[in-house]
C-alpha cells in the first residue's frame, strides 16, 4: 500500500494512538487503512461414497487438485460462499451440511473454513477455474497432488470422521508457507 | 473507495473480466481492489456460574453491554485474537474453548465468531474500550442493555447449552441493521 484510497495522498506505516501495531495512515487525511485476515470458503461435496474435487486451472497450483473453496464475497454467508465456490468451480449444486474444519492459514493471513455438503445430484463440470472436476472414492483421492495443505487437513479429517460415524469440527493452524 | 492503493491513480467501480460482481478497478495500472467480510473474534468467558461483560467506552453502542469481541488482526488464529480481545477489553487472560457462536451480519459484510472461554483467574479491569467490566450471573445480565444482536445470540445459545449439558455450535443470519 502506497496511497490512500480515500483521498490518493501518500500513506506512511505507524502506530496510531492507541493502537499496539503498525498500521498505513494517510499523511494528508489522517484514515488509518487495517488490513485483516481473508476468509477462503469450500466444502466436501459427497455424492454416495464419492467426494467431487476439482483440478485448478489458475494458478497458484495450477494442475494440482483442491476441494471447490474460494475467497467469500462481502453480502453472503459462510454457507452462501461454500456453495457458490461449488457452483463457480465444478458446476455443481450442494447442500451445505455441518461444519468440518477451520484452518487458520496465518503467514498468509487468510482463515479457510469448510464444511460437510451433499451433492443433489451427480451434475457436475470444469467451471473457468478448473481443468477437470470428478468424483473420487477416498482411496482414489491423489494425496501427493492436492493443492493446499488446508484441503489436505479437510480431506482427511472428513474420511476419519465418516469412518467413525461422526460429525465433528476440526480447528488447525499452518504456520508456514509449504515449498512446493 | 477514489483512489488506488498502490499508484494513487484513480479507480472506476466495473465488473473485471470473468468476474460476477463490481469491483474498483485502476484507471491507470488496472490492480483490482477486492472488498471482503472482516471478521470479528469474541468470547463468553466464564468464572464459577458468572460470564465476563464490557460496558463499551467507544461507538457504536457507547455506553452498552457487550462480549469481549474485535476485528482479527492478520498473524493471528480465530483462538489469539478472541484471547486478545478480552486481554485488551477486559484486562483478563482466558482460555478459549469450543466454538459457540457463528454469525454471518451479512450488512455490514462481517463474521463474527464466538468461542467459550475459561477466565483463569476472577481477575479483570476495564480497558481503554471499556467503562466498566463485570461478572453476572444469567439472571444478571443486561439483556435489554446489549450492544448487538450477535452479543444477545451467544449468550442466549451459552446459557441454553449449558443448562442442556451441552456443547453445540451455532450458525446464525443477521439480514438486516438494527434500529437503535
């Protein structure tokens, strides 16, 4: 951030009165710009045993394969959000069920949150995002070519908790960036 | 929004290419400014039979009840930032527990999640947000005196679970501005 969005002067980083951290301020109009972490919104979408993943036509990972999740959008809710990624990104209409994970990815200042989904019926298609979109059994799922860690961590706690009958939420934190 | 953030040049609010819905978008170096929720972190946090409440020194809603509760900083997990805040607003160190409250204000294009907490000690203040902080029992608490509807929500589901012996989560919708 160089400028102020409100007036175009130029912003200088301090810590405003009161405040323990460095923010940008405006050197002309005083408004202090917060940044804040970015909520990424998916879910599992289950059709009987089989769960739908998408393989990503953009980068980052372009290639590799993710759960349907995306940046959720100012007047939706976290369900709203999940299911309209699903639709976007594998053409693919969910009901969304119970929560499943919350993954605070703090290094790169974004929480994913995601959620149990049932798929209504075994529709489904490479939105613009994706190069392919399929159901997978969980022995068919490519473990060593997912996307992102938060969908690991997802994937594999909706498996153990299904084995197990259950229906539960994780929270998990990644704090590094993973080299890929 | 007027200006960009990065160049200083002005932004025109236009629906990018392959995208759904309006963004500010630069004039000059063509970056697009994405607006998304903020979310806000908050506990109930508990001490024998008694839950911790701020009156609120700042606007909105000066001079009225609420949870400890604010904006998550970036670094932050969802857990830190509601420990912070009742750090910050209450001058008392929790443990935070399990998910209580999910609630999507879509309006204000906010999440506000709350968790259960464990006061460590019946040790607290007022912070610089705070005019007073207090422990009451349910009978006590200001119901008519809350600051928003999402305070009311989280503590009506804590003191139903928690005579029920339970431990549920809770999504809600907030469509609309309340009318103070």
């Amino acid at each position: 951030m160089n400028f102020c969005s409100h007036c175009g002067s130029p912003v200088v980083s301090k810590i405003p009165d009161g405040d323990q951290v460095p923010r940008f301020v405006c050197t002309n109009c005083g408004l202090i710009h917060y940044k804040n972490p970015l909520l990424v919104l998916g879910c599992v979408p289950e059709w009987e045993d089989k769960i739908l993943l998408c393989r990503r036509a953009i980068e980052p990972r372009r290639g590799y394969w993710t759960v349907p999740a995306g940046f959720m959008e100012n007047g939706e809710t976290m369900q709203h959000a999940a299911a309209r990624e699903c639709q976007e990104e594998a053409l693919a209409t969910v009901e969304i069920g119970s929560l499943l994970a919350v993954v605070n990815v703090t290094h790169a200042h974004q929480v994913h949150v995601m959620f149990r989904a049932r798929l209504l019926a075994p529709q489904f298609g490479a939105g613009t995002e994706s190069l392919e979109v399929g159901l997978y059994t969980e022995a068919e799922i490519p473990w060593t070519d997912l996307a992102f860690p938060s969908g690991e961590f997802t994937l594999r706690k909706f498996f153990a908790d299904r084995s197990a009958g259950r229906d539960d939420y994780h929270f998990t934190e990644l704090t590094r960036p993973i080299k890929y």
